[in-house]
C-alpha cells in the first residue's frame, strides 16, 4: 500500500468511539500496520485508556488536546491532527491505517474529507431511541454508522427495530450495525466494511 488510510470515529460523549477503536485495533492489527489519533478537549485521557489497553505500542498513539470545541479540530481547522498524522508517519514508516477519534460532540459533527478517507459515527442506544429520527449530520454523511450498547435497550425502553427503521429513512442504503461492544457482538460487521469498502478485498 503506498498511501496511508485514515478513518475518522465521531460520536457523542461516552458512545463508546475509544472501546470500538481498541477492539478494531485488535482484530486488524494481525494484517495492518496501524496507529491512533485521540482528540480530547483539555486532556489526553483516551490515549493514556488506549496505550494501557496495550492493544499498540505506544509510540502508534498520539493524544491531542483540541480545547474549545472539539468539531473544530476534525473540520474547520484540523492543522493539529494533520500534524499527528505527520508524526506517527515519522514514527512507523510502514503504517497503513491510522483511526482519527474526534472528541466526543454532538450530532452534528462530521469529519472534513481533507482529513479522512472514510467516517465512522457512533451512538449508543442509552442516549434514547429517538436519535436516529434527529437525523444529525454525523450520522447522515459517515460512511458507517454503529448503534452501540443494545443489551441496554429494555432497560431504557428503546425498539432496536424502530431505531432500524429511522436509521435506514435518513442514510438510504448506507451501511450501519448494532453493536454490543462488551461481547463483540456486532464488531463482525464493522471488520467486514473496513475490509470490503474501504481496503475492497475480495474485488481482485
């Protein structure tokens, strides 16, 4: 591969954008060379839960603190994370694929595409079946959506099958999963689009 791929993972605060991550990393570090971007507002608390995780090296994690609001860093002005991405480079020269975590944010938050190759937008079914039907441009305009923590669907009283419905009337035919990321139950699915759409295998 001569060009690193970058996927950018957006979603509200506690969404679970670090947990995804570090099982992704996991699963796909046996056939890529990957690194991490963490974007946090005043510290760098997910990068020190990656590097303790020791799904990677520490030196393929770099941890930046956007202050302000944290949208800005990954749209209007990401000269900090094109840096990073810079010095993870410099760092590994054969790295191939790098996540890019904004901080958590709203729903309306997207990734500039100068930055990313791809998006991943995460929510979780806590925050109330009603947040696919706001339609947010995060979830609209990422290339996958993930709808995370199901098993807490009965206790928050939210229909997976109405969250389905209003997921697939704003995104059309876009990929999206439900995911369970304490059990991996779901992850499959993520793996299968990073495989087939962004890295095509199987196209050959």
């Amino acid at each position: 591969m001569t060009e690193t791929v970058k996927i950018g993972v957006g979603g509200p605060v506690g969404a679970g954008k670090t947990q995804l991550i570090e099982k992704l990393v996991k699963q796909l570090s046996k056939e890529f060379s990957i690194g991490v971007i963490t974007n946090d507002i005043y510290t760098k608390e997910d990068e020190k839960i990656l590097v303790n995780s020791g799904v990677l090296p520490a030196d393929r994690i770099i941890g930046v603190e956007t202050g302000g609001c944290p949208h800005t860093a990954i749209r209007e002005d990401a000269s900090m994370n094109f840096a990073a991405i810079d010095e993870l480079k410099e760092r590994n020269e054969d790295i191939d694929l790098i996540f890019i975590e904004s901080g958590g944010d709203n729903l309306a938050a997207t990734f500039s595409p100068e930055l990313v190759d791809f998006s991943i937008y995460i929510i979780d079914v806590a925050q109330g079946e009603k947040i696919p039907r706001k339609g947010g441009q995060g979830m609209i305009k990422s290339d996958f959506f993930v709808i995370n923590k199901t098993d807490l669907a009965p206790y928050v009283g939210a229909s997976l099958e109405r969250m389905a419905e209003d997921t697939e009337t704003f995104r059309g035919k876009r990929p999206f999963a439900f995911t369970n990321l304490k059990t991996d139950e779901g992850l499959d699915k993520v793996i299968e689009w990073i495989d087939q759409d962004v890295f095509l295998k199987g196209l050959a």
